[in-house]
C-alpha cells in the first residue's frame, strides 16, 4: 500500500516543486521592477530559494520511493514556503517575516534528513 500512496506523494511532491519555480520566475521578473533596492534584493532572495527548491523538489520526488525521503522533501517544500512566502510577504504585503528563520531550519534539517535517507538506499 505504501508504494501507491508513495507514488502519488511523489508526484504531488514533483508537481508543487515545478510550481514553486514557475512562481520563482514571475516574483523574480517582478523583484527587477520593485521600488526600493533592498526590496529587489529581498525578493530575489525569496526567488533564488523558491526555485532552487522547487527545482530539488520536482527532480528528486520520483527517486523518494520510501518514507523517510519523502518527509524530507515535504519538509524542504513547507521550508520554502515559510521562508520565501514570509521574505515575499513582508516585501509585498507588510506581512511579519518572521517565519523566515524557521522555513530556513526546516531546509537544513530536510537536506539533512535528505542526506541520511539517501545513504541508507
């Protein structure tokens, strides 16, 4: 049973990550005519990561055939979007950033876990 549900984690997975870099291109597009340059610089930050991860995400999802993996990259996706949603979000909306430090430890312990998980294949 686990490998049809892995399957289709796999999936959702690879497809959220081809988003997160579609989305990356068009924050990333925008970041070039935002006001301010720290601005710009922030929301290229939060498109740098956005799509660097996606980009993780939709390659190594077919490859999370166990468990283990795939919480890692569940853990990298909510990583992500706490970190470039919360850089985003304070930059376009005046929301708090302060989510961002927590999506960023998410990413490191996820790449970790990533790493343990690979190593034990």
């Amino acid at each position: 049973m686990e490998g049809r549900a892995g399957a289709g984690a796999g999936r959702g997975l690879a497809a959220a990550g081809a988003v997160m870099a579609a989305l990356s291109v068009a924050l990333a597009a925008y970041a070039s005519h935002a006001g301010a340059p720290e601005a710009r610089e922030a929301l290229r930050s939060a498109a740098l990561f956005l799509f660097g991860h996606g980009i993780a995400l939709a390659a190594l999802a077919p490859r999370a055939a166990r468990r283990p993996g795939r919480w890692a990259l569940l853990g990298l996706l909510l990583g992500t979007v706490l970190f470039s949603g919360s850089v985003a979000g304070a930059r376009l909306l005046g929301w708090s950033s302060a989510a961002a430090p927590l999506g960023g430890i998410l990413m490191i312990v996820s790449w970790l876990a990533w790493a343990v998980d690979a190593a034990r294949r």
